[in-house]
C-alpha cells in the first residue's frame, strides 16, 4: 500500500525505491525536487483513509469542542440553526486545535515577502500557510475558485485549481464541489500553498490542499451594515463589514503609542494611580460612589482624575511622571462626553507655561504628521481630516480681554464679595443665557463658550484663565485686566478642549485658601471638599512643576474625523455599552443520580432562547 500511496496511487515502487523515498537518511543523494513528491504521499494518505481530507480526523457526530453533547435545551436562530445541520452533515462541526507549523506566516509578511513575484510566476519550491477569515470568494467555473482571505488589515487571494488539488491530494470533482459549496464569508481557515502572482499581476497563494476550516461561521456575514444602532450593539460583526470602524480603532492605538513614546524619550517614568480610593479629587465633576466589601460602612469612589496622585510621586522624587488610563465622571452624555473614559496626564518638575504649550505644539505636529503617513499607506478608509494648520506657533488668545473685547465692556472686579450678582445681571442686559448653576466659574466659563471657543477652528491656547477657574493652578495678577488669573492654558481645536495645562499651585498656604473657595461654589457636579491629606504631603515639598492632562477620546476624535465620542470607543458609549448584551442565564444541570423524571431533570429540558 505505501509503494501505492507514494506515486499517488497509479504504480507501485519497488523495494528499493520504497525504502530510498521512506529513508531519504540511507540516501544522501536524494534530490530536493522530491518534496512535492512527500506532499502527495501525505496527502493521498490522509485521503485514503479518510475520504473527507478537510474534516479532522478525530470526527464528531453530536459533539462540540468540548467533546460535551450539543444542548437540546437551546434554540438558535433559523439561519443558524440551518448552517449548523449543514455543518453536521458535512461532519465539519469542528473547532480543531491548530499546531505551530514553520510554513505558517501572518498575510502581510507574506505579501512583504513575495511582493517580487512576476506576473505569472510560482514558487513551486516554496510552501508557506495562512490563516484567516474568508471575506469572500467567487467560483470561476468548475476547476477554479478564489478566496479572500483577511488577516488584520491585509487580504490575500487564494487560487484553488482543482488540477492541482487533484494532482497533490488527490481531491476529485465531487469534493472540490463539495468544498466550495459548504464554505461561507466569515468561516476562519487556512490554506497551505505556494506562492503564486496571477496573470492581473496579483499575489495569491495557490493552494496544494483544500483549506481547513478552523472555525465556521454560524451566522451568515451581511455585506453591509449602515445602520447605526445595530453596529453598535454588535460592534463585532460592524468591525468585519466596516473597514473604516477598523481603522478608527487601529489609529487610535497608534495615537496612544505616539504619545507614550514622546513622553518616554523625554525621560518620562509611567506609572499606574490608584482608581478606587475614598475621595476623588484633581478636578470638578460629579464622581461615581460606590461600596467596598472591606469597607462597608464607607462609600468610596472612581477617580475623576490622577493628579493629586501623580503630584504625591513628583513630592516623592520621581520628577517627571505619567499615566494613561481610564476616568470616570458621573455625568451626561453626547457626541463628546461619556462617562468613562481615556485620559493622559503628565507633571514635569521645574516646567513652567512656556514649556509646556512647546511640548503641545511638538507633540500635536508630530500626530498629525504621523496621521498624515498613516492616511497615505496603511489606514486609507479614515475620513480626510484638514490637519495642515497643525503648524507652530499655534494661536494664542487671551481670556479676560477676549470676553470683554465680545462683551463691549470691562468686567467686574472678580474678587468682589457682589461679582456673582453682578455677572448675573449682565448676563440678562445681554440677553445671554444663564447656566444652570450660577456660580462665578461657571458664569466665566459660560462666557468663554460664547465669546472665545467659536474661534478656536485652527490649533489655539486660551490662556490665563480667572484664578477661580483653576483652583489647582498658580495665580498671578495680570498687568492688562488688574484681575487675579492663573498660569493656564487650554488648547482648542475645531472648537473642542483637547488639552489642559497649568503650573501646578506648590504653597500649602495658598492651596488651602483656594480649596476653601471652591468649597463655596459647591454644587450637582462640584463636590470640592478641603483635601487635608493632600496638603499635608505639599509641607513636604512640592517642586515648581508643571501638569497637563488630554482626553485620549477626543484627540482620537480630531485626527480621525470622528463625529462622535462613540466612534472612537472599541464598544462605543456607555448607553451602547450597557444596552449591548441580553440577559444572562444560568443553565440548569440534572444531577447525576437524579432519574428521568426527577424536577432536577426536567428543569434541564427548558428552552433556551440564543
């Protein structure tokens, strides 16, 4: 039989050349041409004693991967209950193990590696394997099918050619047809072949066996999804019909790596704070509460920020820290704000304003640099983005003499015991309309929203923001206004805030006064309270330092032409997140020595909708 199987099945060897083709280690001399020779005897082998070559040899019946009985307590959907019987009957219900395999490569070293071909040409010498999944294929007659196969980013085409399936593994008509009738867009396989460019001009592999499928898909792939509340519920399936969901995601690691690698050339040390912790503190938002097991009698809460944390290790000695993680704010949403979210901030010791609008100007140019790149080469379904006034210097605009330049009129004096009133009252003279909590902050930042951001369209610092605005920042009198103002700056693009950045206020005595001022204005969302363990790690010593904070989320937003904050998100927004999935069920299991008619067992038979 080997002598049989050895020349594929149509003469029988010798003894001698049997024993020279099964112990090429007594026969030095054997050529290297042979290897295709190797190819059929395996593969007429495998066909010989299992007439189905791309199902596994350890076949199952009723059986999943688990080796478990398939449930007849769940109920699936038509289409997928069809596609499993097929699956049945074709004895391809099968998740198989995979091997490592030295032929086995990723698509794109593949297409880097053989990128030379010429038209026309193989490399009959050469085999390699992909794995994949099936996007699409198209049967061009009876002898020839073609596959795309996806991995990641890359497709590469796969040749079926019935003559050459026939002549290494021996695969007739009836299986060919068989083969390219069960498979369906969405089935992961892989393909071992050589490498071949097509008479196009096309890099293909051309198979030498039937591909194997690794995992079959159940539900039937659509080609298109547009709409939006259905991708987002099944962000999965929105990944492999939009490529540009893909891509979205794809740039954003690549923002996030650009940004942890500026950080780590200029010395930074990255660090991981705290999130739960019984206070939250760095910035002005309504926190999420919650309650710890091991402290029951206390409510604690999600971080709304790490600065206090991070300003600790710049006390501790570490002088220039920084993290990249997640925040929470228990607030509204809308197409820039989530409640959870990405956020990146940074402290400098010995940075003051002036170095920290340079390393934004520096760090911005070189994302949309790399954007740029990334559009041109590997990302080229991300919508067109105008990031050419990503050009230093970038537009500078002061706050208080921009609203009053908008206003038409000076503002009061901000320290005066009456400036709410006073506000309040010009905000009705100018018909202006009023924030739902009228405190002096909110009142100014009102008017920046009204008078300053509609201009920031191109890269632009709103800076020295009124020292009531930023209760974490220096303070110092400006010599324009007369009005106490903070070493701040925001920047804007598009008429979003992107970044945030201030010497950080180091005197204890200070801190402490504005802690207490902001404390007056306490309302929904200011939960500010006098952070004593804080300001007792400042009588340590805190250096000149300077922070900065950018929401990942929208800087994703603004170099991706992303229109809302879900796009950016893997499973978007919290109200996707939380409307995403159905109820759970615990399955019920019949105890062994429980009978037939035990209610244990019984329980066992309900149905189960999938």
């Amino acid at each position: 039989m080997g002598g049989e199987l050895a020349n594929g099945g149509k003469t029988r060897m010798n003894s001698a050349a049997g024993l020279r083709f099964l112990r090429p280690c007594l026969h030095h001399d054997l050529s290297s041409a042979r290897k295709a020779a190797y190819l059929r005897f395996f593969s007429t082998s495998r066909s010989v004693l299992d007439p189905k070559p791309f199902v596994a040899r350890h076949r199952i019946k009723n059986l999943n991967a688990f080796r478990h009985p398939l449930s007849k307590a769940v109920e699936f959907r038509g289409e997928v209950q069809e596609r499993i019987e097929e699956l049945q009957a074709a004895r391809a219900l099968e998740w198989p193990r995979i091997k490592s395999d030295k032929h086995a490569m990723r698509i794109e070293e593949f297409l880097v590696k053989y990128h030379d071909l010429q038209r026309g040409e193989m490399r009959a010498g050469d085999f390699v394997m992909l794995r994949g999944r099936l996007r699409s294929f198209r049967i061009a007659g009876k002898q020839l099918v073609f596959l795309d196969l996806v991995q990641g980013s890359r497709t590469a085409q796969v040749v079926l050619n019935r003559a050459r399936l026939e002549n290494f593994g021996g695969v007739d008509r009836k299986r060919f047809k068989e083969f390219y009738h069960l498979i369906r867009r969405g089935d992961i396989m892989s393909v071992y072949g050589s490498p071949y460019s097509t008479k196009a001009g096309e890099l293909s592999i051309n198979a030498a066996e039937l591909p194997e499928i690794l995992s079959p898909s159940l539900a039937s792939l659509p080609k298109a999804l547009d709409d939006r509340e259905t991708r987002i519920r099944n962000r999965h399936v929105d990944l492999l019909v939009n490529y540009s969901v893909k891509d979205t995601i794809r740039a954003r690691s690549l923002i996030i790596q650009y940004l942890r690698d500026f950080l780590l050339k200029d010395n930074f040390l990255e660090v991981q704070t705290p999130v739960i912790a019984d206070k939250a503190g760095g910035a002005i938002a309504k926190p999420f509460t919650t309650v710890a097991t091991e402290f029951s009698e206390k409510t604690l809460a999600l971080r709304i920020a790490p600065e206090i944390w991070l300003k600790r290790l710049i006390i501790g000695g570490l002088d220039r820290v920084f993290e990249i993680g997640p925040a929470f704010r228990n607030e509204g949403l809308d197409a820039t704000h989530n409640p959870e979210f990405t956020t990146c901030e940074f402290y400098k010791a010995f940075a003051d304003l002036e170095d920290l609008i340079s390393m934004t100007e520096s760090l911005f140019t070189g994302i949309a640099k790399l954007l740029t790149e990334l559009r041109q080469h590997t990302l080229k379904r991300l919508p067109f983005v105008n990031i050419d006034h990503f050009q230093v210097p970038f537009k500078r605009i002061e706050f208080l003499p921009a609203v009053e330049a908008g206003l038409g009129q000076k503002l009061p004096d901000l320290s005066a015991e009456d400036v709410e009133e006073q506000l309040i009252n010009l905000f009705k003279e100018k018909e202006l309309p009023l924030p739902s909590s009228p405190t002096l902050p909110r009142l100014l930042d009102k008017l920046s929203s009204i008078y300053i951001e509609p201009d920031c369209i191109s890269p632009t610092f709103i800076i020295h923001h009124p020292s009531c605005m930023a209760p974490l920042s220096k303070s110092f009198l400006c010599s324009k206004t007369k009005q106490l103002v903070s070493a701040r700056a925001e920047l804007f693009v598009e008429k979003r805030e992107l970044a945030n950045m201030y010497e950080e206020e180091n005197s204890p005595f200070s801190q402490r006064e504005k802690f207490h001022q902001q404390a007056k204005w306490r309302d929904d969302e200011n939960r500010a309270v006098v952070d004593e363990s804080y300001l007792e790690a400042l009588e340590w010593g805190l250096p000149p330092t300077g922070g900065w904070g950018c929401g990942i989320d929208r800087l994703v937003m603004a170099f991706t032409g992303a229109k809302r904050i879900s796009d950016v998100l893997a499973f978007g927004s919290l109200r996707n997140v939380v409307n995403l999935g159905r109820e759970g069920v615990i399955p019920v299991e019949a105890k062994p020595e429980s009978g037939p008619n035990s209610p244990t067992s019984k329980e066992a038979e309900k149905k189960v909708e999938v």
